[in-house]
C-alpha cells in the first residue's frame, strides 16, 4: 500500500468508523506519522507540513 492511500484509509476510518478515544487517539498518531514521513525531509517545521497534508 503507498504511503497516499494509507493516508487516505486513516482518514476515512477517522470520517466514518465508531471509534473509542483510545482507538481514535492511535489512528489520528498514526495519521501524524504518516504525514511527517510524506512530508520534505529539509522542512524546518515538519508539524507545520503534517497541518498542510492534513486538511
């Protein structure tokens, strides 16, 4: 599975699953980490390109 599309069904779990706050705290981290290994690896404030992905 490419990076996009585990991003894409993270998101549409977060959309659309029941999820408990435990469950929902572990894909929403798992999202982050996604989208700072998508992000450029010369980027000063990797949490401000996770925000950019991220909407």
């Amino acid at each position: 599975m490419s990076r996009i599309d585990h991003i894409a069904e993270l998101r549409a779990e977060l959309a659309h699953c029941v999820l408990t706050k435990r469950e929902r705290a572990e894909i929403e981290a798992e999202l982050r980490s996604a989208l700072l290994a998508l992000a450029p690896s010369d980027d000063s404030a990797p949490e401000a390109a996770c925000e950019a992905y991220a909407a």
